[in-house]
C-alpha cells in the first residue's frame, strides 16, 4: 500500500471559484454568511472573492462589500484572486492578506479567459507576485486546464511544467494544477505529477484542484494523495458548475473530498455534519439541490 499523508489541507473554494459560476447572483449579505458558516467549519482556507473587472465577473462585482464584511475567524485564511496590480491594490485596501493569480496551460483557454497568450499572461502576474510578496502576502498561483482543454483536446504536459515553472520563479508558495473541464485521466495525473517532479516541483509546492465532470475527481485526488500532495481543492456542496461542459457538476464537493479522507483516517480539522447543513442552507438559498451526491444522501441517512 502506498502511503498516504496523515493531515490534509481543505482549500474550500466555494465563495470564489463557485459562486463565479452559479447563474444566480447571491446577495452580498448571503455570501458573508457562507463565508462565515464555512470558516466555522474548521476549514483553514476559505477563498472569498475575485478583484477582477466587476463587468467581466458581475457574480462577484461586490468582492470589497463582502471582504469587509466578514468576520475574519483567527487561524483562518481569507484568500482572493487578482487579476493585476490594479486588483492587489483593491484587494490591499479592504484588508486581505493571501491573494492568487490565474494562469492557464493553454493558448486557447488564456485567451478566452485573460484575452492574452500564456506568455503575455505570465508578464502580467510577475509584477502582481513581485508586489505580494514584498507586502508580505501570501500568493498561490493557479494553473487552469493541466490536463485537457475543450479546444486543444489533450494537453501537453510540459507546457504545464513550464507555466508552473515560471509562477514557482516568479515567487508563488503555492501552485494549484486545475482539471478545469473535470476529464483528467489518472494517468494524466500521475505522469504530470511526475514530470513536474523531475523538473524539480515536488508536492510541498503544489496543490490540486479538480472538476467532477466525469466522476474522477476523487479518484484523481488519491492518486494525487499517493503522490505526497497534501494540498486538495474543493467547493462546498460542490458548488458552480462546469462553464465549458453543458454539466451541473463542477467542482469537487468539499463534503465528498471530506467523507473520503476522514475514511482513509486521514485529518482535516473539518467537521463535516456542520459543512453539509451549511450546503444544504445555501442549496435553499440558491433554490436547487446540491449536485454533491453525498450532500443530498445525507437527510435521509438520518444524519441529522
Ligand atoms: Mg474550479
């Protein structure tokens, strides 16, 4: 048997990254009562919001009301994304302290979603990472489409190990590897976690952030577990969909990611009857079930 790391860091990112791609605009007030419910959980990350342009991503136009807001929980880490220096320094002002920028691997996708090539993308974040860190702020980066890519099909490892490579140089402590579609393969996801490896990455660097389209993403993360990550993405409730695959299952469900690790004896710190009533607080809020299979399970398991 492979061995498998004892502690495991939950990085919810449901305020953010599924919020992002709900159609339904919450309300700023309900989204500082998600946040709150979900850094009372026991989770140590809660990523909260993005200071991107408010036209491009208006689900999160309010990302300043809802940063000042929240009750920061101690010990609890409140990171948001920003796309450009004009961002950090919005993101500076309301208080935030741990901020990421969102690359991709491929051409295709960094046009659509940055409006630039990968390197031009790249040339942007360094100032943006150069200027964190000398305020003395925590900064992840994110690598989107690792694995696949609605337009280019099956991408091509090394080119994810050189936009990797470029986020480590520029100062990034943490670097997120996205299945955005959610159809990575687990032997996309070992050879990847290889090559990076041989390339000098190692797990402590890295993080993974996977989609359940397919139905992979659990097992994608054992694999990654087996591997040394230590690090997984998740979303409560498994919240936002797949914006590039007409699905209604996007992110990994922070409660299934949860259920698989405390069943492997494996910590989290997270308690988990307290994420799912929360997922199913916002399920009624948003006005449809959760897609997390194990969150709609849970009533009629007598639970609660
Ligand atoms: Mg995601």
């Amino acid at each position: 048997m492979p061995t498998l790391p004892k502690v495991v860091h939950v990085y919810e990112v449901g305020p953010r990254d599924g919020l992002q791609n709900e159609p339904t605009i919450l309300a700023t007030d309900l989204k500082v009562e998600l946040i709150n419910r979900l850094s009372a959980t026991g989770l140590a990350t809660v990523e909260a919001s993005s200071f991107v342009r408010p036209d491009l991503v208006p689900q999160l136009a309010d990302a300043a009301e809802v940063m000042s807001g929240i009750t920061r929980a101690p010990g609890v880490r409140y990171p948001v994304l920003v796309p450009n220096v004009r961002g950090l320094e919005r993101a500076t002002e309301c208080g935030v302290t741990d901020v990421a920028v969102f690359a991709s691997a491929t051409e295709s996708f960094a046009q659509r979603n940055l409006g630039c090539s990968v390197r031009e993308s790249l040339a942007m974040f360094a100032p943006v990472v150069e200027q964190a860190r000398a305020s003395q702020l925590g900064v992840r980066g994110y690598v989107s489409m690792c694995f696949r890519d609605p337009w280019e099909g099956d991408v091509d490892p090394r080119k994810v190990v050189d936009v990797v490579g470029a986020l480590a140089e520029q100062g990034c402590e943490q670097i997120s590897l996205g299945d955005t579609i959610g159809a990575a393969t687990g032997e996309q996801v070992t050879t990847l976690l290889a090559m990076l490896s041989d390339a000098g990455v190692g797990p402590d660097l890295l993080a993974m952030h996977f989609h359940d389209t397919y139905g992979q993403a659990l097992a994608n993360t054992l694999l990654s577990l087996e591997f040394g990550i230590t690090t997984i993405d998740a979303s409560a409730g498994g919240l936002g969909g797949c914006p590039f695959a007409k699905s209604a299952t996007g992110n990994l469900a922070t409660e299934e990611l949860v259920w698989m690790l405390h069943g492997l004896g494996i910590e989290t710190g997270v308690d988990l009857p307290a994420l799912v009533a929360t997922s199913l607080w916002l399920a009624g809020e948003l006005g449809r079930p959760s897609p997390s299979a194990l969150v709609r399970a849970w009533p009629m398991e007598n639970h609660e």
